[in-house]
C-alpha cells in the first residue's frame, strides 16, 4: 500500500474507536457464539453503511409528509377499527374478512369523500349496514360513530426525535409539510403539534400523486436535484414524488394503513432514495 494512502487510513483509523474496537474483540465474539459471526458481519455492514452514507450540504427543500411521520395516526384507526369488529361481533364472517370488507368500503368512499375521519365514520356505518345480521338502529349507528369519534379525541403524540430533529433540520434546510386529507383536521393537527413554525409552507392536498408533486414543485419554483420527500407511505410519498423527479427519504413505520402499502420503486438515474429507520437518522443524512 503506498505510504500516503497508508497514513489516511492510519489516520481514520485512530479517529474511529468504535469500527477499532468491534474487529478488535471478533475473535472472542466468534469463539463463544455459534450465531456471533452473522451476527458480527450484519453489525460491521451496519457500521460501514453509516460510514458511506452520503451527507447532503445547507439549503435543501425538505417536503416532509404528516400523519405516522411526524406523529402517530394510524394506530388510532387500527383501534377503532379492532372496536368497531368486535361490536359487530359478526358469526359467519372472521375479523380478517370483516377488515377486509371495511377496506373495500374505504377505497370505494375516498374516491367519493377524500381522506379523512368524515370519510371513515361513513365507511364504518356503510360497512356495518352492510354485514350487520340484525336490524340496523339508530342507537348501534350512534355506536358505531362513536368508535371513529374517539380518534379525534387523541392527543397529538410525536414519534421518537421529531421534535428535535425538525428543529435541526429547519437551521439548515428549507421545510415545506406536503400531508393529503382533510383540510381542517390536517390544519387542527400541525397546529396542536407545536411544529407549525418549523415549516416555511403548508401544503394540504386531496391526493398524493405524481401531479400534486409537480404543483408543489411548480408553486415553490423547487429545484428537483436539491429537493426531496420524506414520508412513510410508499404509495403517496415515495412513488409518486420520484416519479415527479425528486429524491425521496422512506421512513418506516410498523404501522402504515394497510391501503398505503406498496413497492418501493426503485429511483430513476440521477435521484437519490434513502431508507431509514426512524426520523431521527435524518440528521445523518441532512
Ligand atoms: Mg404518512
């Protein structure tokens, strides 16, 4: 090895104790675990991972997406929905087919009504009309309202490290929150989640589609090579902002609404996609 690349890499290595210190103790790792050498080998592609991650310089435009990104939301409706089957306590159908039929009323009335609780409180009552085995009454329709009532009573509950990291991010980068839904709820959302003066804009759409990006990008006159989507929903935060030409940040969340699922697509020539596990990595990467 030339002397001089012999000294950069002398040089890193000092500085980094943590790489140093899990190759240095391999062998005991190895010898008293059968399973300790995947093991070691998944933990050093972490490391090197995070080592080549690429860092983006100031003055990025972060679109960052709202609902189970900045806060939690699904698990709301995922409860609501669990009560809702229990009520209707069906004898013929599973719970996995009831939640079956109440997704296909939901795709049905968010082409209809949008996204949002009015749209769901319907669904549900549609769905319980539906497959309710007995006489549809007033009073079990009042249940059954109930059930969606209880999300809009949730506290505003942030997901590990938003708030300070959106606090970091917005010191260095441009921020514009891109969420879909109901207008008034989205708004009564960022304005209960004290993140609201983090962000220079606000865009609320109906959908999340390839020309909803390109609005927002024309409306913000963005430069796509420095501009980016950051959400957990590959079906409205990943696919579409790529294929409208901008880079994307895939957070993973356990819980993303069933109807959000998707495949990732893979970013075209020139853009960037970055997967990480939780907002707080942000911070690596912006
Ligand atoms: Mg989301």
């Amino acid at each position: 090895m030339p002397r001089r690349l012999r000294r950069r890499y002398a040089r890193n290595w000092e500085r980094d104790e943590s790489l140093r210190s899990l190759l240095r103790d391999l062998p005991a790792y190895w010898n008293s675990r059968p399973l300790s050498r995947s093991l070691t080998f998944a933990l050093i592609g972490a490391k090197l991972y995070h080592q080549f991650m690429p860092r983006f310089p100031a003055g990025q435009t972060l679109l960052v997406d709202a609902d189970d990104t900045l806060w939690e939301n699904n698990i709301y409706f995922e409860r609501a929905i669990a009560a809702f089957i229990g009520f209707l306590d069906h004898k013929e159908h599973s719970p996995a087919e009831v939640r079956q039929a109440l997704n296909a009323v939901e795709r049905e009335n968010i082409l209809k009504r949008g996204y949002g609780l009015s749209s769901f409180t319907h669904s549900l009552i549609e769905c319980f009309e539906r497959l309710s085995p007995g006489p549809v009454t007033e009073e079990k329709r009042e249940r059954v309202r109930s059930f969606a009532r209880s999300i809009s009573e949730q506290e505003i509950e942030l997901l590990p490290g938003v708030k300070e990291t959106l606090a970091e991010l917005g010191r260095r980068h441009h921020l514009i929150l891109m969420t879909k839904g109901n207008q008034a709820e989205q708004v009564d959302k960022l304005a209960r989640s004290g993140l609201a003066a983090h962000f220079a804009a606000v865009e609320i759409v109906e959908e999340k589609d390839p020309s909803a990006y390109r609005a927002v990008i024309a409306r913000h006159e963005l430069a796509p090579h420095t501009s980016w989507m950051i959400g957990n929903s590959p079906k409205s935060d990943i696919n579409p902002a790529l294929a409208a030409g901008l880079h994307a940040v895939f957070l993973f969340h356990k819980d993303t609404w069933v109807l959000e699922h998707a495949e990732v697509s893979a970013a075209p020539e020139g853009q960037h996609l970055i997967e990480l596990d939780g907002f707080a990595r942000l911070s690596e990467v912006f």
